[in-house]
C-alpha cells in the first residue's frame, strides 16, 4: 500500500484515491491531472522530462504540452501552489515535486461510510440507499475533527463480501458505518450501525422509518438521527482509546483525548484532571485547536458546578480560550461552541446567542449548538425560544451524560414560559439521569406548585431537602440577570418548604 503524502496543504492518499485538504475534504481533479499527480509523487526529489510525463500520462496517444500545461495548473491550484514551489517548474529540463511522508491526519479518528444495501423488492428504489450514504459522508466530513474517506474509495466495496476488519485493514481507517435500506411500497427503513474495524465491535445501531412520497424529509430525518448519534459514540470511543494507550510521551492530540474521557465523568475530580491535561496539551502544540476548544468547555463547566477555586480568574481563562479556539479554526463548529459555553458562565448571554447561532448554521445537526443557543435565550430571559432550542438538542443527542443540566434548564424555560405540567416532566428528567442532584427536585418542586399540585410540590421539595446543596448554581448567570424572575422561583421553594408534611 503506498504510503500517504503531504503535498503543500494538502494530504495525497494513493490508496483511497483521494487529495484531500486540512480539513480532511475531498479536492477534486481531472482524471489527467491526477494521473500525473500519482507519477510526480512516485518519483518525488525527481525532475521528471516533459517526455516523461506524456509518455506515463497519455501512453500511445499523441498530445501537446499544452494538456500537460494544464494539469500542471489543475494540481498547483488544487494544492495551493500558486508560487509553483512544491511542483515546480526546472528550466529545459520539466518538473519536479517537493513532497514528504505524512500520515494522512494521523491523528484523527477515520470513518469510511460504506454502501448500504438494499434490501426491496422494487430495484427502482435502490437510488435512495446510495443517497442515504452520500448525505451521510457530505456531512460527517463537515466534523473537523473527524478523517472522513471519499465516496469514489467506499463505494469500491459495493457488492462485495469484504469483512470489516479488512476493510479497515485496507483502507487505514479505525471505524465503519454500514447500513441497509429495506423498502415497502411506501414505507422506508434504513438500518445503520458504527463498527470498530480494528475488533469488529458494534458501537452504536439504530434504525429510521419514513414514506417515500416525502423523499428528501426522510433523508433528512436519516442524516440528522445517524450524526447526533455517532459523533458521541466516536468521541467516547477515541476518548477510551487515548486513556487506555497512555503512551510514554503523548502527543497533544492524545492528552486532549485522555482529558476529554476525564471531562465525561462529570466530577469535581474528572474536571481537574481533564483541565490540567487540557492546559498541558496547549502548551505543548498551542496551533492545536482542539486543546483550547475544551480547555474552555472544561473551564466553564467548572464554574457551572461550582468547582472553580477562583471563579473570575477561570472565567476570564475559559472566554480567551475560546476566543483562541475560533482564531485558529474559525470553520471549526466545536471552536464556536467553546467560547459560547465559555460566554454563558463568565460573559455577556448575548455572546452565548449569537455563538450559537453560528455553530447551527455551521453543522444544523450538532446538538450542542442548539443546547448552547438555548441556555443563552434563557440566561437572557427569553423563555419561549430558550425551550424550543434545548428541546431541539435534546432530540439530537439524548444520551449525553450531562442532559441532567439541560432538562434542568428546559425545565425553568417552560416554567417561565407558562407551561409548568412540561416543565415538571423535564425536571423529572434530570432527576432520572441523575438522582442525587439537588436542583432537579428544587425545580420540580416549583413546577407543582404552579401547576396546583401542593402535595406533589411539598414531596419534591422534601427529596430536595435530603441532598446535599450543590458546590455550584448552573442557574447562576440566569438569576444574576432576571432578578425578579428568580426571586419568584426562590420564594416558591420557600413556601414549599414550609408546607406541612
């Protein structure tokens, strides 16, 4: 297998038939040009005739140079070489390529979406599994972090038995999603499941339904299902990968991965130890954008809970490094939901808005972005459109381990909303999630209570009672701006508690 190449900015992997860019897209070339992009790399540190060329290029059929002219400029284009410093030109005597060995983001987990089969009796209906797999690749390989390989690559396992594992043993790549498309008349079914090549293990499975008298809907409804559901299942999967690897003298990359399995923990230990693994990983590669993205997450998630010794020391921290995020990647969706996290608990809620904002427009699909959006509506004081947004990433993504926190805000959005029956189910949501948490039962105790319900807001009030207080207020940043509201919601509690039991 050849081995893969940085060219200029870009990343040329002969073996799956693909240049890509810094941001693991594809760039596209002519068939020529990349004939003879896969000859220049061949014989990189060469000067290679114009001779050479055509006859490797174009053999048997006479051509001028203009065509070899031309694909020279397709490739310097396509790799950013304007200047011809990489491919450059060797007077009277033809070109020659300057390239090095580099691992084709070695660092990145790898994802290939395979065919889907299909599995219906109509053939008419095969197109919509080969449309379910292409929205699927366009959009993963809009993850910045994620190396995404090329529809043309995957789709060379059509029909073929290949195992798993060896196609990730051919292809390089660590995961692969796979899937089928079973259709009824008008009933369609896709089933999919994320796949680890290296033991064949399942990650996730999942299943959609929809008509097809609405097509492009239930595409729609595919795509956003698969994404909002595997892009979590990867990042814990690497997350495991890096803690259980801890190499002598990781990279960068890899603290940020060992930081971020600590950061799921959600404890005042986890935090501290992902922070300081964060920290260490900025130091080290302070170009990587990665670091600063979750030295910001980790940052505000410790003034949320309350875990922060110096709470405007960390703020101001949390705010300049998810600042620095989105200055070295401001493409990157992870980067501008970093310094709206950061924003919400130690800045301005509008900042948090329009951050947000950002993120969904970027990747419409990424739960976060509607979350973060969400609770910055509400530390703003507007309920309605707080609620909505955080049911939205709700959907998107319900198994993150810290929903606990955002059901307990979609739960005073709808409670200042005018809706405390909705309200109270979501605060009985984070209590499932995570039942030892104080704040779930305080809000839930409010919501009875302006539902009518005093026995049911006198029983939540007394569980609340029984916990220890939290070290943190998540609703800190919303009581700070909407004053009158909180001191409602606090002499609610109040008047619960001096019910008779």
């Amino acid at each position: 297998m050849e081995t893969p190449r940085r060219i200029g900015r870009c990343v040329l992997d002969p073996a799956r038939g693909a240049l890509r860019d810094e941001a693991g897209l594809e760039i596209a070339l002519r068939p020529k040009s990349w004939d003879m992009l896969l000859v220049l790399a061949r014989h990189a540190g060469r000067v290679l005739s114009k001779d050479e060329l055509l006859d490797a290029v174009w053999p048997g059929i006479h051509v001028t140079e203009d065509s070899l002219v031309q694909a020279v400029r397709d490739i310097r284009r396509a790799i950013g070489d304007a200047e011809g410093r990489v491919l450059r030109t060797v007077a009277k005597r033809g070109y020659l390529l300057d390239i090095a060995e580099a691992a084709a983001a070695p660092d990145r987990p790898s994802v290939v979406v395979l065919p889907f089969a299909h599995l219906g009796a109509d053939p008419s209906q095969a197109w919509i599994a080969d449309a379910v797999a292409d929205d699927l690749t366009s959009v993963l390989a809009r993850v910045r972090w994620l190396f995404v390989v090329a529809r043309s690559t995957a789709f060379t396992f059509r029909d073929t038995a290949t195992e798993v594992r060896e196609i990730g043993r051919r292809l390089g790549v660590r995961y692969a999603l796979e899937g089928s498309l079973r259709s009824d008349g008008d009933r369609l079914r896709v089933s999919c499941r994320l796949v680890g090549t290296e033991a064949g293990h399942h990650l996730w499975s999942g299943t959609s339904e929809g008509s097809a008298a609405d097509i492009f809907a239930f595409q729609d409804e595919v795509t956003r299902r698969v994404l909002a559901a595997i892009e979590p299942a990867l990042l814990e999967s690497e997350a495991s990968r890096a803690v259980l690897a801890r190499r002598g003298d990781p990279s960068a990359l890899e603290l940020v991965r060992q930081g971020i399995w600590h950061f799921h923990k959600v404890t005042r230990e986890g935090h501290a130890t992902a922070r300081a693994l964060f920290v260490d990983a900025t130091r080290r590669d302070p170009a990587l954008c990665e670091g600063w993205t979750w030295l910001a997450r980790v940052s505000a998630g410790r003034i949320a809970y309350g875990w922060a010794e110096d709470r405007a020391a960390e703020g101001a921290a949390a705010i300049a490094a998810g600042l620095r995020a989105v200055e070295l990647d401001d493409r990157d969706p992870y980067a501008h939901y970093a310094y709206a996290i950061a924003s919400a608990y130690a800045g301005e809620p509008q900042d948090t808005v329009r951050a947000g904002e950002t993120v969904v427009a970027m990747l419409p699909f990424f739960a976060l972005g509607h979350l973060v959006r969400g609770m910055g509506l509400l530390f703003a004081g507007d309920a309605a459109p707080a609620a909505e947004s955080l049911a939205q990433g709700l959907a998107l993504n319900p198994d993150d381990p810290q929903n606990f926190v955002w059901q307990v805000l979609r739960a005073v959005a709808l409670l200042v909303d005018g809706r405390p029956r909705e309200a109270r189910e979501a605060a009985m949501q984070a209590a499932r999630i995570r039942p030892g948490w104080r704040p779930a039962f305080e809000v839930a105790a409010c919501c009875a209570m302006a539902d009518g319900d005093r026995a049911g807001a006198a029983s939540f009030a007394a569980k609340a009672a029984a916990l220890p207080l939290p070290s943190g207020d998540v609703l800190a940043p919303f009581r700070a701006r909407n004053p009158g509201l909180a001191t409602r919601l606090d002499a609610s509690l109040a008047e619960e508690r001096s019910q008779p039991g």
